[in-house]
C-alpha cells in the first residue's frame, strides 16, 4: 500500500494518543456513510479530527501555523459531533514538531466570531496557531477583512495533548 504525507503526518499524533496510559482503541470514523480519513474514535466514545500544517509557520515577527476549514470539513465535523461524548480538534504544526489541541467547540466560537464580524458566511475559515517555543499555543481567528487582528485568542497549554483528550 502506497504511504500518503497524511499517514505519516496523522501518525505523529494517534503515536501519542496509543501511548497514553489509558489507551484501549482506535478506528476511524465515519460521516453521512463515508470513511474520513483525518478523523478517528478513540476508545469507543471520543473522536478527534486531524488537520496540518506542513509549511507553516508564516510571519518572521509572530510566526503563524495555518488551518484551513473548508465548509466540507465544518460539516463532517457536526457530523461527529453527533455520534460522540467528545470531539477534539488536533492541529499538527509539522515544521514545529508539535501537537496542539483544541475542542470542536472553541473551532465552533471561532468561526462564529468570524461570520459575526463579517456578517455572513465564507468557503473556508482560517484557525491560526502561534508556536513560541517553551511556551503556550495562541489559536485564534483574523477578523475579517483585517489582517494581524486576533479574535477568540485563547492560549492552549502545550502538554494538552494527549492529555486533554483523556480527561
């Protein structure tokens, strides 16, 4: 079987997640009855869904990791959401080799914020990571139409993950 980069790129997290104490199984999972190949059920009530970023970080003064939520990617989501106790989004700063995440909901406040101050709804949606080495991740959502302006700013410790899942 042909390796694709999301194998490997997905492997760096379910490696951490398998390795966790309380650790018992994982599958895939499934929306509208189709198999995703980014989302996954860890023992048997908690799901996550794994996006990257391979190029990142952009920006020499505040260097961002950037994902990109497609309207296909919030509707698998919602899909999940409704089949499990938990949902995790796990956002992969590749170039960083570090593993931040976060809960569908606060993906949910930041995307709700944007449609409010833009006053309607896009394609896509861009969550943006901050990685300062030693310290906390700083996710948040650009206001729109204006760059470098932060909203939903929230900062993730760096050991949340695989933790937080298990919690």
């Amino acid at each position: 079987m042909k390796i694709d980069d999301d194998h490997m790129y997905h492997g760096a997290a379910l490696t951490q997640i398998a390795e966790h104490p309380t650790f018992k199984a994982i599958n895939s999972l499934e929306a509208n009855g189709k198999r995703l190949g980014c989302a996954f059920l860890i023992n048997a009530k908690i799901g996550i869904y794994i996006k990257y970023d391979a190029v990142g970080p952009t920006g020499k003064k505040y260097p961002e990791f950037k994902f990109t939520f497609s309207t296909k990617n919030l509707q698998d989501i919602q899909n999940l959401k409704g089949q499990l106790d938990k949902l995790f989004i796990v956002l992969i700063c590749l170039k960083a080799k570090e593993i931040c995440v976060i809960t569908e909901d606060m993906l949910s406040k930041l995307i709700d914020l944007r449609k409010r101050d833009k006053g309607s709804m896009e394609s896509a949606y861009q969550i943006l990571v901050q990685d300062f080495e030693g310290k906390q991740f700083k996710v948040y959502i650009n206001a729109a139409g204006t760059k470098g302006k932060a909203m939903g700013l929230e900062k993730i410790p760096r050991k949340d993950f695989p933790r937080k899942i298990f919690a």
